[in-house]
C-alpha cells in the first residue's frame, strides 16, 4: 500500500513523492508467476524466499527460458512452459536490476548489474 507524503521537489536531489508499507497483518513475499494470457489462470508459480525487498525483474526469452533475479540473491533460470527450475547461481546481492540478454560473436549472453558489478553468462547453444 502507498502512502502519499506532500515533500517539495528539489533539483539535484532524489524524489520518490510516497512511500510503501505492508498491508496490516501481511507479511511480503514476492512470486514469479506464469499467467495463460488466454484464461487468466496461473500456469505456474515459483515462491521466493526473502523479505520480498529487491527490485530485480524477469526476462522471458525466443529459447522457452525465463531468467530472473531471486529474492535469495541468485540469478535463476526456469524452463517458461512448466516453470522447472533449470540453473541458478548465487550472487548474494540485493537486485535493483533486471536481466537483460546481448549477443556478441554469434553467442548469446544473460548480463545482471549486480552491486557495481555486470555478472554475464554464456548461453549453451
């Protein structure tokens, strides 16, 4: 839930205008969740473990892969059909950033901003 909070703008300085706060007697969790844009319904769903705090995204690739940041810290891979996890890697990190995928070479990469680090995979062909 938001709160709107009246703080003037200021140049040069952060604004987000609000704030966030659980719903009373709620607890966060985040899920990644595969929705049949056909009925709706939930294909499948993949709870994370955390407090639900990071701000990291999913990337769906052509390949039937669903890459995405943890709420552990791993950066994880799940086939996009059934949701089977596939890979992970445990990064450690607090994501603010979402995956993203780049080809050099004739290969395709995943790149994460991790921290003040780029974390880049190769995919197997």
């Amino acid at each position: 839930m938001y709160k709107k909070i009246d703080v003037p703008w200021q140049a040069g300085k952060g604004y987000r205008g609000g704030t966030a706060r659980l719903a009373p007697g709620e607890s966060a969790q985040k899920i990644l969740r595969a929705i049949d844009i056909r009925t709706g319904q939930i294909a499948w769903e993949l709870p994370q473990a955390g407090p639900g705090v990071s701000w990291g995204g999913t990337l769906a690739t052509a390949g039937g892969i669903v890459i995405f940041v943890e709420e552990s810290g791993a950066l994880a891979a799940a086939d996009a059909v059934s949701g089977s996890p596939l890979w992970r890697f445990q990064a450690n990190q607090n994501w603010k950033a979402s995956p993203m995928t780049y080809v050099f070479d004739n290969k395709q990469y995943v790149a994460v901003a991790s921290g003040s680090n780029i974390i880049s995979f190769g995919l197997v062909d």
